[in-house]
C-alpha cells in the first residue's frame, strides 16, 4: 500500500487516518511518501497506538529528495526509543519547533534533543499532553514546572534551576551570556506553544499567530511595555546636540 502525502500542515494529521485504513482493508505492509518532518514525527508517534489494533503492520516512510532520499523503517525506530519515548515526540517535536511552532532562538533539533536525553523527567509531561490533549496546563501544575525545567536544561544542562526567569538571571548575571542565549520569560512559555503541542498530539488543525493582533491574544506582545522601554532608550540615547535628535 502506497499513501502520497501532499504538501499541507492541515493534511498531516490525516496520514494516520489514510494508514489505518489501509492496515483495516487488509494491508500489512504499507509505504508512506513525504517530504516532511512532522509526518515522520507523527507516524512514530502514533505507531504504538496502529501496533496494537494490527501487530501485523510493517510501515515504511520514503523520505526527502535528490542526495538526501531515503527509506525509514517506523517500526526500527520506535523499538529503539520505546514507547514512552515514540508516544512523546509529536508533543517534543511540536514543543521546541515545527510547521506550525517556533523554535527556541539558537537551538536546533540536536541540542534539544541531548537537552532530553539529561532531562527525561519531562517525558511524563509530553505523554500528559498526549493523553489529555484539551487539559489545561497552569503555571502552578506539575506539567507546565516539568516543561520550564525542560527549557532550562536546553540552555544550560548544568544549572539546578527549574524557573526559566531565575534562569534568564543567573545565565545574563553571573556567566555573560548575551540575550539571545538565554531562555525565554514564564510568560510566552504558558501560552502558545502549549495549545499547539495539544493541537499537533490530538490530531486537530494548528495555526500560526502572523500578526500583532493574534500575538496580543496569546499573550506574548505587550506595546505598552514595549513603547515604555523604547521611550526609555531615546531618553538615554538623546545628548541635546545638533546631530542627536
């Protein structure tokens, strides 16, 4: 069985629909060709789930293009990460960047992923979030403190801290480290890319915030401060002479 997946986020979670199809009808071996990463994250992802219902299936993935092209066995894959592990990644994928969510500034794929492999308390939370996609994740429960200790660890492994602000401090303050070296505040962390790991796990349609108007919906622009601290800036820059205005 061949499944083409086209080139549209929306269409990314239907591939586990199309696959379990296929698997129902009688299918046991069964090709999945894509270009793009979250299909790969969410067939891995969902794979446990499809195993149980068809022990027989045999899935494969073509994947890339040109020098780059080659076939991945999902089933290989999630043997060697365990179930936990396989069950997890769509939210960790969705959480440190995707189509659909930005990544932390500076941080790729590799570097987060070492970040986990020395924190892998936070699989538990990524798991939660599979499990309880429309759960509401505080500040104040153990998911979201599990999820700020996760992105502590992305920028500094060493550090005990498990505050993203106190974090911010100590990295900034104490061992030089420039502002785009240090982890973001509480505060965008608690909005948007919570709702759409939820969104990527359980299967429903993401979307990006593309402007201000949705950004100050979710939580992560505040003009007034921003115009306070750029007022702030041209006070301290302004010196009276004729070439300082």
């Amino acid at each position: 069985m061949f499944v083409f997946v086209p080139c549209d986020r929306f269409s990314n979670t239907r591939i586990v629909v199309h696959l379990q199809d296929a698997l129902e009808s009688g299918c046991t071996t069964c090709l999945v060709r894509t270009v793009d990463t979250d299909v790969l994250v969410i067939l891995i992802g969902k794979y446990h789930f499809l195993a149980s219902k068809y022990p027989s299936a045999d899935i494969w993935v073509a994947f890339g293009s040109g020098k780059n092209f080659l076939f991945l066995h999902i089933n290989a894959i999630c043997s060697t990460l365990g179930k936990e592990k396989s069950t997890a990644l769509p939210v960790f994928h969705s959480f440190t960047g995707c189509d659909t969510t930005s990544s932390f500034f500076g941080k790729g794929k590799k570097s987060v992923w070492e970040a986990w492999g020395a924190y892998t308390e936070v699989t538990d939370a990524f798991n939660f979030i599979v499990e309880h996609p429309h759960a509401q994740i505080t500040v104040d429960c153990q998911e979201f403190q599990m999820l700020e200790r996760f992105t502590v660890v992305i920028y500094d492994k060493n550090s005990p801290l498990v505050s993203v602000n106190e974090a911010r401090k100590e990295l900034f303050c104490q061992k030089n480290r420039t502002m785009e070296n240090i982890p973001p505040t509480q505060q965008p962390c608690c909005s948007t890319p919570s709702v759409q790991c939820t969104r990527l796990a359980s299967g429903q349609p993401v979307t990006r915030p593309n402007n201000r108007h949705q950004l100050l919906k979710a939580g992560v622009w505040d003009t007034g401060c921003r115009n306070k601290v750029l007022g702030s800036c041209l006070e301290l820059a302004a010196c009276g002479s004729k070439g300082c205005k």
